[in-house]
C-alpha cells in the first residue's frame, strides 16, 4: 500500500500535467500577443469573489474594445473580438491571495500599445 502522502503527490503531478496541457491545446487555438500579470490590492483570497471581479473586468474590457474599433468598416457584420485567456494562481508564500494572468490576442490598434495598455489595466 502506498502512503497517503506519496498519492496525494502523484494526483498533484497528474493535474499539472492536465492543466498544461490544456493551456497548449487552448494556445494552439489563439494568436496571443499579450501576457499581463495583475495583482489585487484587495488581497483576494476567495476564489467565488475573484471569479465575479474577472467577469467584471471581461464585461469592461469588451465593451472598451468593442468602442475601440475601426467604425469605418460598414457592413462587416459582428465584431471580432479578440480571445483572452484568464488563469489564475494562488501565492506560492503562503498567503492563499490569487493573481491572474491573462493571454490576450491582438487588440485594435487604438489599444494595441504598451502605453494604452497600461493606461486600460489602471
């Protein structure tokens, strides 16, 4: 019989492996042009509220966007708007707050800038 420990390991490893490789099959699918990185002031440490804070900020980032393209193109049916792909992670110090990353396809060119995104993410 194996130790609890000794298990409990091999199920964290398996996962990992998993969730890697649905980030490669999920990145296989997108044109990913940024990685951002953010860190909550709030010190989120329950993930149902992170949850809602992200979908909030999706609901924002869409409508920006969405403002943000070229209107000069008439007739092109619906927008395209760009992929994102939200993950999450907890401190690795011990705290349990989360941050995210985001991997985000390229945005109209209004936005599509190291400044305009600094600006959009403050």
């Amino acid at each position: 019989m194996k130790p609890i420990q000794q298990e409990d390991r091999q199920r964290a490893q398996q996962l990992k492996r998993k969730i890697k490789r649905l980030i490669h099959d999920q990145l296989q699918s997108i044109n990913p042009c940024w990685l951002i990185s953010f860190h909550y002031r709030d010190h989120h440490s329950k993930e149902d509220e992170l949850l809602q804070d992200v979908a909030d900020l999706k609901r924002k980032l869409h409508r920006i966007i969405f403002q943000s393209r070229d209107k000069t193109i008439k007739g092109a049916g619906e927008y395209p708007y760009p992929r994102m792909l939200f993950f999450h992670e907890t401190s690795h110090q011990g705290t349990g707050q989360f941050h995210t990353h985001l991997i985000l396809e390229k945005l109209p060119q209004s936005l599509n800038t190291q400044v305009e995104m600094e600006t959009l993410f403050h």
